[in-house]
C-alpha cells in the first residue's frame, strides 16, 4: 500500500490509486545530509535502506545543518514550491496579526510538511471533505491551526475562503482559535489540549485497519487511507501521547504517519529546560519506525524521501522527527518562545517579508500559487468518482458487507436495532446493572456494525467483551473487542478518532466511574467535538465495596452533569439498563457516561426502556390529582432503597410518589408539562436519595426538600457496612421524608 | 552517597550512615546468571561494572530461568530469609482470605524484594514512622499494600499490629483496600489508582535532592535519604508514570530507585494483549540507569547487587526491572489473572502451604522471623538519635539554615509569615488575578521556606516564577521554580510527593484552569491524602477569549465544589487575591485551586483577606436591617459586574446587596448565625453571576432566585464580544434583579 500517494511533479493521469509516484523510480543513493534515523539500536529493516533514493531536486535550496539557525530562502530562483510555501507563512504571519491573538510560530515552521503533505501526498476531496476513504489530517499542535486553516484554503475547501482567514479568531467564524471538526468541514478532529490529537489521530488509523481487515477483499481494497499527523514538544510531553503512542505501536498501524515537528521550543523557552528524554529512543521502544529529517525548513526532498519510506514501512507507525525552526523566516524572533504564541507586530511582519522576498499585500495569494493548488478540485473529485465505482462493483458483488460498511460510512443506523434490546420483569433475579450492560452490548454488537471498543484492563470487571468476536490486535485488526491496557486518557481519546473517523461507528470504552478523572480531558473533548461515543462506568459508588475511598466515586455524577453536552446516566436496573444503552446508541452526536453498579440490584416494577428517554419519570405512586404526600426521587442502586421506603410510607398512610432520575440532561429536555406530571411544583416535600455528593440536587429537591447523599469520601469495608455508616438508607429515607410532609 | 545502606548480613555496629556494607568488600566477578542490563545501548558508567562483585550466598537457593515458571523453594533447608518471606506472602495471602477480598498475586511475587528493602536495605524509625530523614518507600501498585502491609508489621510499626492484619479492608481499620498514608502511619502516599505511586515518589526524591542541595554543608550531610518504589505493568501504562518519570531522568534524581514487578501478568491477562513496547528501552530514553533482574522469585543476591549498582550510579534514577511470577507458590493460580485480585480460595491456600512447605496457622510469624525483625526498633530508634545529634550539631554552626529546615520538616510557619502579603485599594490600578497570584507569591518566597512550584510549560502565562530563585534543576537543585513541561498530571503528581515529603512543604503547581481536567487524578488524591497543595488555575472562563472553547473553563468550578475536602476559590481582585493565599498556605491538610483571571479586574470597595477567609461575605450594600431588595451574588470576575449592576439598581431606588462568594466551602463551615447575617433566609430575592456553569447555584439562590451562567460551551472570539453574546452582563442582572424582587 506504499505506492497510492499524488505527487506533484508528477500528478497520475489515470488518477489510479496504485499510480506509481515518481520517487520510486529513482535509484541513486541519498546525500548522507538526507535523513536518517537517528543512532538506531537495532538495524532498520532492509527495505528502509532499499527505499532511500536520491529525489531529483528541482531547484536550488540551501540546506542547514543546525536547526537553531535562522536560515532564510533565496528567492532569485524562487519555485511554485517555495512560493506555496511562503504563501502558508505569511496566511499564518497575517491572519495572527489581524487577529492581533494565535500562535504564528508553528505554521512558519511546519508550513514545509504542510504544503508536501497536502499538495503532494494526500488524497482528498476538497469539495466533499467526508469523502469516506480520504486521507486524514490530525494537527495534534493545534495551536498552529492557520496551518492547517491555509492549507484548507489552499486546496480548495469550501470552509475557509479568503474571508474566512480574515477572521481569525473572531466571533461566529469558520476559524477559531484551535481546530474544531464541529465548526469547519475538513477540521477532522478539535485539538487543542495538548496530547488529544495525535491520540485521536491513533483512533483514526485503528479505524481504517478495522475497516480495511473486515470489509476489503482480495479483488477490492475498498477501504485504503492513511493517517497523518503534526506533534510538537508539548503533545510529546503530555502521557496522553505516550499511552496512544504505545497502543500504536502494539497494534502495528502502519498507515499512520506523525510528524514530529521538532523546534526545541515550547511556551517557557528552550525545551532543554524541561524535556531531555531521546524521544527517538522512546518511540523505538514503543515499536515505530523512526526517521529523522535534519532540515525540515527547506529540505522538501528529505521530506518526500521520510514519507516515501515511512509509507513502506507497512507493519509499524512511523514517527518522521522533523528538525524546524519554529518562526522561520522572521529575523529577529525565529527559535525563540517570543515567536510562539503572539503575533509577530508589523514591524517583525515587515521585517519578514523582507526577509523571505515577500512583497504582497496580507492575505495574498499569488495567481501562479492558486492555479497551481487549483487542480485539487476536479483531482478530488475524480479520486471520489473512482471511490464511488469502484464500492458500486464492490456492492454488487459483496451485497452484505457492502451494507455495513455503508452504514458506518454513512451513520445510518440499521433497521429496528433496537428491538435487540432485552427487557425485564421484576422476576427475573436481582443483577448488577455491569452485568446488565454486558447482555445489552451482547445483544447490540450483531445489529450495529459500528459497535466496537474495549476497557482499559478491566474487561472482566467492566463486563465489556463481546462473546461473538475476539480481539482487534495487529494480526486479528478485523475483530472488535480493543483492549487499551491501562490507559484510561488514550482510550478515551482514541474512542473520539474512532467515532470522527465514521459516523456510524459507535465507539464505547470502559474503566471503573472513578477513573474518569483519569480521562476526562477526553471525555470533554467527546462532549465538545460532538463524538457520541459511549462510556461504560462501573463501580459506580461506595456500593465497589473494600477497593475504598480511592475507587469509590464521589462527586462523579455531578461532575458530569454540570458538563454540557454529554449524558449523565445511572440506570436502576435490567430495563433501565437496556433504555440507557438506546438513548447512548441513538446519541451519535452527544456522548454518554453510563454508570453502573458493581452489586446486584433488583428489576423495579415501573422502570421502562421508555422511562429512561425522558430523563425522569415515575416508578410508583399511590397518589392521586398529581398531589401526592411526598415524592421520593432516586438514581441507580439508590432507587431500589426509595422504593423500599415508599413501601413503608405507604404503609403508614402516606401518598408517595418514587421519581426515578435516570439522567438529568433528558429530564431537563422535557415539556414544562411533563416536568409538572413528575415533579408538581406544589409539592414540595421532596427527598432525594443517591450515593454521591449532593451538590447540585438542590435543584430538584427544592428549598423545602432533602438530599441524602455523601459529602466527604468513602471507606475501605463491605459495601453494606458503608452504606449504613453513610446513612444510605430505607431508614434514612423515611426519616426525612417525614421530616418534610 | 551510594555506601550507606545498612545490611542484614553485617548489621554496622556504629550505625553511622556511611558504614560500608559487606557488598562493598568483595570482589569476585558475579556468575553471569546475575543481573545484567537488557542490551544496552550505550556503555554503562565504568563505576556500574566496578560494583558488580560477587555477592556471598549464605544458604543454598534455587535459581529459576524462566519467570513464567513456577517454582517452590526446598524447606529443607530453608533459612530465615525464605522464612520472612514466606512470612510476607502468607501474612498476605491469610489477610485476602480472612477479607474475601484483595489482591494477594503481588504480595506473592514482590515478597522477596518487599524482604530485601525493608529488612536490608532500608534506614527508618518503625517507633517514629515520621523522622525526617528515613527512607521513603512507595507501594505505586497499590493493590498489593498486604506486602506493605506485613512489612510495616514485621518491622515493628505500631500502626499494622496483628489485629490489624485481620481487619484488612475492614470499616475503622488501619488497613484499608488501598495504601493511606491518612490511615496508616508508616504509609508514606495514598495509591491505587495507578501511576500516582510514581509520580509521587518522584516527588519525595525531587523533594530530597532540593533539601540537600539547599541544606547540607560540607561538614555536614543532613538531607541523605533514598526513595523506593514498586511499579507494577498497570502503572507502566499510565501516561502519568511517563510524564513523571521522562521529568526523573531530566532532573537526574538519582536517589530513586524503582523496582519494576515485571510479571507479565494485568487484570485482563497475559500484557501481551496490550503492552509490547520494551520498557527498559524507554526508561533508558527518558534518561534512568535500567537493571533488569531475572530472577525476583528466589534470586536475593541478584536483588541486592541490583540496589548495590542503583545506588552506584548517582546520577540518574534507576529502574530495576524484576521478572517475578505473580502469586509465586500457588500451584494452580501463579502466573494468571485469576491471582491478582481475588483471594485464592480456601483450597488453594492449602494447597499453597503445602507447595511452600508452610505448615503453620493463618497470620502465623515464626518466633524466629520475628526475633530477627525485632532489631530494626532499637536500630530504627538509634538511626534518629543519631540524626538527632547530627542536626543538634548543624544547628549550633548554621542557626538560620537549620531555622529554614526544621520548618520545612515539622510544618510550623514562620510567625507573621501572613504580614508578606500585599494588601490593596479601589485607586490601585486594574490588574488580572493571575498577575496578582505572582506578586503574592513572589511576596511570600522570602518567608515561607517550603514554598516551592512551577507550572507545566505556562510560567509566562500563569504567572508563577519566584523572582528572585532560579530553575530547579539537575545542576541546580536548591533552586525552588520547577519546571514541569506539559505534563499536567504527573505535575500534580509530584507536588502531592513534595507535600507528603516533609509537613512544612507547600507546593504549588499551574495551568490552565481548563486543563484540571489533565490532573483531575492527582487533585482527587491531593484531597483524599490531604496533601495541601496550591493548584494556581489561570484564564478562568471565557475571559480568556480567543482560545476558544477548548481552553474555556464552564464546568470546572462546579466540579470541584462538589470534590471532598478541596477549596476552590476565585478572587476577585488584589485583596482576594492575597485572602485566597492565605486561606490556601494556611490549609495544609487540605489543598486549593485558585481560580485566576486572563484579564484586568478592578479593586473593588469592600473587598478584604479576611472576607475570603468567611468564603462569602458582603462587599457592599446600602439596606438595612438584613433585609435588602436584593442580593447579587458573584464570584472572582464577574463580582465587578454585580457591584455595577447593584450601583444603578441602587439609583433606581433598590437596596441592594452585593456578595463575594469566593468560597463555597468555607462559607459552608461558618456558623448559622454569620451565614443568615449574609443571606438571610427572608430575602428571596436573589441573583447569581459566573462565567461558568450555573450548576449546584439553586443552593445559593433558592428557587426563587435567578442564577446567571453558561450552561454551554464557550466560543473563540475576544473576551469582551463572548461576554456579549453569552449574556454575562450588568444588563442582565439588572434585568434578572427587576424579575426577581
């Protein structure tokens, strides 16, 4: 698969795919200043060494040794190349200083790689950035994102016009200040945080491997694209980027290729302060191939070499260290912090077109360098027109993997799916709601073809494996089950690729409730880039038991109910378990967190696959007129005790109404009149029972009202035991309620 | 500083630290069955070959060549070495049984290293399990803190008496699921949720290394401690343990020494599913000396040569790397899953005294075994009567130094320390709360000895440098602004270890309020284990603007009001600024997270450093008798907007209240009586104002109270035009005031 890129000296005139590029067909051997890996431990394998041609230079570029150095272009014989190139800086150098805000550093230092990757390397449609079997693009640095926003521009993509990178960071446009997939096409993922990209990036290539295993055939290879990706120091920093990066590298996804834009400078100075491990080294011991690039400011043709090599390299990731300078070309900040996160001020800017031979307005784009990018549109277009034929012949032929495909592909959810879901009756024995979501997942993974995922190490615990298939590992990528060791922050971020990358794949991933705060950079990024993937969070509360305090969520539930878009869900049972699983499926656009028990609870009567999409609903109620005595408002395991005491209440005289809370975020959603028929403003003796924090059931219960909950951590002893020193009660309960009526 | 371990084998008679052991004497070359580096890549230091010497071996023993083999020892001849640690393993393995719960594989195949340390090689006062200078030691796997356990108990701590051990996992023990150094003396660090044990050891050697540097004299070597820890596969994934680690090599801690319990073994199976990377060759990138002993289960000479060697080399940390069989001894469960966290089952314990020739009653310690241990009382208590001499001598020949570090080692501030911080008023000019966070801390720098921080790659952005200290670093180690680089949470990590090292610590550690999200597992157990550490969170809200939503806190307060025993504060000009630190250094066993502004704030009238210490109070008001028209309330930012929203209120005729609520949970601890004198229960009439979250508000402003927030994600726009457009206006509480009263 290491002959499908475009080059530009040589653009395919069939537009096949296998078009051989013009870099396979030399046979020289490279200057030693070309690239090369650095101080291998091991001996590389010997095909890198046969893929290392000499590339025909198409015009003169000095090359620099030291990557310190600001080096400038000599523009007497300035190419299309350079020009497109200068062209990116200076997009990057003007939007940032309209903006008078943005990090002008990385896309001056980058823009080399970024105009190879994407003039010359990926195939795309500019005009339908969903075209399924793209190329996709992570910038992992997302702070450098008018890279990313110029060469959009560049190629054609509708979402960002000229008027666009005129505003820059500004309120309501298509270029924000980090890259957001949910506000311009062609934005694959929304980096930013540092470290979520090139995880995400990882989610993306395990994708295609799936797809690629499962669906290609011998006579179709219908699913073929690479990943690419940028990382700078901070993302190499971050553990987020050495979790994904092992997993990576385990997996062996050879069609993922990083770039590691390697400037030694990072927001407080020199990366010398802080960073001195051989990243190199590291990424060697995580199982890539590594290369170095010496001069990536100016040397294109070591550039197109790593690549070219990285592409044969088919069994491991490749990490391309590329040596720039970050703010190349501004005299007096380049290699420095100063030229990092602040615009460059118009007399640097003028000092920088001077210096690179830049004498156009900001925001030109010369005519020579549009026409040359021109070509893109009807290339993409054509790359897509053959895509789509050939999956035509392929429909024809594999009718039945052809319709799952294209419902991952496409994000339409197959047919009545949801009639797998199990119900429940109250006899059926009591059963801890992980159990519960493990029958739901069984009873799913045959009707969704998209349902794939994996816990980080806790399958048995989680209770995630789906019994029908086997492990996705490197030899078996076709199978579903992904098991993340423990890495809670790069599961979660991988999940997001996975579901960006498709939107009918339906991503879950799974740790114990308390481990969120491992990944919820992650989970927040779920929530804001809009990837419905699905968190399955056992050991939901001190009912875990002895593991104590430090498993035992707290303050969880609420911290995520005060996340916005995402879905806080903490089902009671069989049914409320199966409703959460629908509501989670169905929310491609919003992700879930599903918390659940580690202890057997009973089937309710009343709870209901129905009841869990509004949010709240009743379970039981003896009153009548919407009037009842006291209404007893419980989530999860804790629903069984309100239950219980409404018996005892109800005994005693009392009308009592049990409110199950299932989620917070669906109740708030209801009609003002539904809200009513639950939770009647006049009634005002409400108690509330879950075993978290109470914060925030002020809300529900009201002034007059009680939550019983727990405000400080848990306890390392029998999950009954602490229920009862916590005062997680029937008796509690039934105290309070009436205390309230 | 490598010749100062005491041994079993000749116990020193002086006890003075710098005793030669017997290793040091002899001289043979050890039989090639010996540790050895897995390939290194580079030359080992010459001083590493010097000190591999033939260690005595008093007794036979069988060497085993596979880890994955299990093996049993010949009782024959067993001595009390192979007593102890079977001691260890059945202490362990009895304590899971009488609790039906917990995770005897550790316990099983770390026992022999567990012996080594604690009865060989470690110097402490079991009687004083405070004493300043001991060795630190870190269970990071924390799952296995049985092996901690019966250590603590073999070695004379008060706190794991017998009765103790039979009360594991059990409600009021002093040995719950998860080690806790709030429960248990002698436990250094709170773990479990894998990867902090680490991080937090990197903590106690960086805390080492700068007390040294800063304290120790030529004549006098006061700081000389080591920290020891045992990793586990699952803290080897964590991104934490790289991002803590990566920062141990940079800073060249070469007092740590971390044994890796490489046993191939993770709760979901064999770690070939998902964790084939080469550990050594990472550790060696990240700069550590790398050891690997082959044989953990018997190879007790191999172990001690391999402290031996990580003790030589004195300028990096070492990891040693020991394969050792998990749950060794059990026929029928070693080297599985089903051994790590599950007690192996009343048949299979006899089944495993039987293998292990252990013929005696659960709980049992042979007489032998514990006269052996019975030394380290006497031996711990002269170890500190000797310190104490030592420093009893250091005191009278450097006063103030010795003033400086028994602060740091007993937590008392220095009186009057609160006089440093500045105080302000309404004339001084308006100034964005992180720039006042710096001048509080470069105001307390000089008078606060355990000071001591940095920030993760944001310093100029955070605000955080002591000016008049440089970087701590390598070379530099007495120096106090660390510098973390983008690693968030090992960040956090570190400074929960700085704090736990010495009570007069106080750490503090920045970065984006945002990125909490990175850390939010270290913060969790900075509260839990009641480490008082500083979290300087700057850019807010959306007042940081142009970054966009991926950088704009909303949900954040909320989720840390609702996290036990945490403050989150949010001042709101200089006087807060300054009340907020106070608040935060007096909290020593409690840690803070200031929230800080981006942005320019005005001094406000009323505001005070004792206000913050109420954590709401009023700042204005023109009723009286407590009972105004109505109280706006608002936090840190938008207390600005309130206090101008209550001015025209005010010439609209209303009696208006203005609140800081900087606070929540020191508003919480005030009496009834002060908090009705603020929101007294009659005035309903109530509004709120935050840029984040309106989340957990309905408590503070009632039902019938209006809470003005965001309860969506931010934008990327400049500040002032989000504030705009998301309604957080003097407008809208005016109009929200006029609703409500």
């Amino acid at each position: 698969m290491a002959a499908s890129s475009l080059s530009l000296s040589h653009p395919p005139t069939g537009l096949s795919p296998t078009t051989t590029t013009r870099h396979h067909t030399t046979t020289q051997t490279p200057p030693s200043s070309f690239f090369s890996p650095p101080k291998p431990t091991s001996t590389p394998p010997s095909h890198t060494l046969t893929h290392r041609r000499r590339l025909p230079t198409a015009h003169r570029r000095r090359i620099i040794s030291s990557a310190a150095a600001v080096e400038t272009l000599h523009n007497t014989d300035t190419t299309i190349v350079d020009k497109s190139v200068n062209t990116i800086r200076f997009l990057a150098i003007d939007a940032v200083e309209k903006a008078n805000s943005g990090h002008p550093g990385l896309p001056m230092g980058c823009a080399p790689m970024g105009h190879i990757l994407f003039d010359e390397i990926m195939r795309y449609n500019p005009k339908n950035p969903y075209w399924f079997n793209r190329d996709r693009f992570v910038l992992s640095a997302g702070h450098g994102c008018m890279l990313h926003y110029a060469l959009l521009h560049l190629a054609g993509y509708d979402s960002v016009k000229d008027g666009d990178l005129k505003q820059f960071r500004q309120w309501g446009s298509k270029t924000p200040g980090h890259p957001e997939n949910f506000e311009t096409p062609g934005i694959e993922v929304t980096t930013g945080p540092l470290g979520q990209g090139i995880a995400n990036a990882v989610g993306l290539a395990l994708a295609e491997k799936h797809l690629a295993a499962r669906f290609n055939k011998p006579d179709a290879e219908i699913v073929d694209h690479y990943t690419y990706c940028i990382i700078g120091d901070g993302c190499q920093m971050e553990g987020i980027a050495n979790e994904a990066c092992s997993l990576a590298g385990h997996w062996g996804l050879g069609k993922l290729i990083a770039f590691y834009d390697d400037n030694h400078i990072s927001i407080d100075g020199d990366t010398e302060i802080a960073f001195t491990e051989s990243v190199e080294k590291r990424f060697e011991a995580l199982g890539w191939h590594v290369i170095w690039v010496k001069n990536g400011n100016t040397g294109y043709d070591e550039i197109r070499a790593a690549i070219e090599e990285a592409k044969s390299v088919t069994d491991r990731p490749t990490l391309i260290k590329v040596t720039t300078t970050i703010g190349f070309g501004s005299p007096n900040k380049a290699n420095s912090y100063s030229v990092h996160g602040a615009a460059l001020g118009a007399k640097e800017v003028d000092a920088t077109r001077q210096n690179l031979g830049w004498p156009h307005e900001p925001f030109h784009v010369p005519e020579d360098v549009k026409k040359h990018w021109s070509r893109h549109t009807p290339e993409g277009a054509a790359l897509e027109a053959e895509w789509n034929a050939k999956f035509a012949a392929y429909e024809k032929k594999y009718a039945e993997d052809a319709a799952e495909l294209k419902s991952i592909a496409d994000g339409v959810l197959p047919a009545g799916w949801e009639k797998a879901l199990p119900t429940y009756t109250p006899e059926i024995p009591a059963d801890a709601t992980r159990n519960l979501s493990q029958a739901c997942l069984n009873a799913l993974a045959p009707v969704l073809p998209g349902l794939i995922g994996g816990s980080a190490d806790l399958a048995s615990s989680n209770m995630t494996l789906m019994k029908m298939f086997g492990d996705f590992q490197k030899k078996t990528p076709e199978e579903r089950n992904v098991r993340f060791g423990v890495r809670e922050h790069g599961m979660g971020a991988i999940c997001n690729g996975i579901a960006h990358h498709s939107p009918g794949f339906i991503p879950y991933c799974a740790t114990f409730f308390v481990f969120t705060d491992y990944m919820r950079g992650a989970m927040r990024i779920s929530a804001l880039s809009e990837a419905g993937v699905i968190y399955v969070m056992t050991h939901d509360s001190i009912g875990l038991g002895e593991d104590g305090p430090t498993h035992q969520p707290i303050e969880h539930l609420a911290s995520f109910r005060a996340m916005p878009n995402i879905l806080m869900l903490r089902p009671a049972d069989g049914n409320e378990t199966a409703g959460a699983y629908k509501v989670a499926v169905e929310s491609r656009k919003r992700p879930s967190v599903l918390a659940l028990s580690r202890q057997k609870l009973p089937n309710l009567p009343g709870t209901s696959i129905e009841g869990v999409a509004k949010g709240g609903y009743t379970i039981s109620d003896n009153s009548t007129g919407n009037n009842p005595d006291v209404i007893l408002i419980g989530t999860g395991s804790e629903l069984e005790i309100a239950e219980k005491a409404a018996d005892e209440l109800r005994k005693d005289g009392k009308t009592v109404r049990v409110v199950s809370f299932v989620s917070w975020e669906l109740f708030d959603e209801q009609s003002d009149e539904y809200k009513e028929s639950v939770l009647p403003a006049n009634v005002t003796a409400r108690v509330s029972i879950e075993a978290g924090t109470t914060f925030g059931w002020e809300k529900i219960v009201g002034s007059k009202g009680k939550a019983i909950g727990i405000d400080k951590f848990g306890a390392s002893a029998p999950a009954g035991k602490i229920y009862k020193e916590y005062g997680i009660t029937k008796e509690a309960v039934i105290a309070a309620a009436n205390e309230v009526c």
